[in-house]
C-alpha cells in the first residue's frame, strides 16, 4: 500500500494536490507513481506565471526506465516551483509528499471538485492491480 497523507486530495492521474486554504495549492506526484517511475533523473518544470487548465500537461518527469507527462489538477496561475528539482530530481523519490513537491498554484477556481480523498485514491490504485 502506497503511503497517502490524508490531508492532501489526489487525481486520478497520481498527482496530490495540498490546499493551504488561501486559494494556493502545492501539487506534486503521489508515492505510488514515483515507485512505478523508479530513479527519477529529471522533472520539466512549468514557468512562473503559466495558466493551466485542469487536465492540461504542464510538464515531464523522467525515470531511468520510463517518461511519463505531468497534469494538472486544477486551474489556475503557476505561482511558485520547486527549482531544487532541477538540481536534486531523485528528491521525488526520497519525498514525495514534502521536498518532491512540483510547483505552487493561485487557483482561478478554489473549488477541488473531481479530486478524490485518499480512501478513494487507494480504491482506484487498489482496481488497477
């Protein structure tokens, strides 16, 4: 079972979002894709100041065995990323819920509807197997 902090809402595309309740997020990937991705050796961040729509890929992360597409799980204004990344991208492994973070979000829409709970996440990760 993958460690999932009950604070945080998920999408069905492994991302966790955190809400800091002042209509920012923090986003990053769940514990369960930086496993299925093993030794992250690269993250293509988003630019300050971008827009996404909920949905839209706003980046890559790359693995020693795989590169998989970054979605965003909300809407809104790329407010703040996570440069060390740049530098130390195996951070995503070694703390996906704390250093591994992505990037920060003013959200145009505060609402995190569609995002599930971490009970739901696990069903889902639970009928992929």
């Amino acid at each position: 079972m993958s460690n999932l902090p009950a604070n945080l809402r998920y999408a069905e595309s492994h991302e966790w979002v955190l809400d800091h309740q002042d209509g920012t997020v923090t986003i990053g990937i769940t514990d369960h894709a930086q496993a299925a991705l093993g030794d992250v050796v690269f993250v293509e961040l988003p630019e300050v100041g971008a827009t996404l729509t909920k949905g839209q890929e706003f980046g890559v992360i790359e693995s020693v065995k795989a590169a998989s597409d970054l979605y965003s799980p909300v809407e809104g204004e790329v407010i703040e990323i996570n440069e060390a990344l740049e530098d130390a991208p195996e951070t995503v492994n070694d703390a996906p819920y704390e250093g591994g973070w992505i990037m920060k979000v003013q959200l145009s829409d505060r609402s995190l509807d569609g995002l599930l709970d971490a009970d739901a996440y696990q069903a889902t990760l639970s009928s992929d197997t």
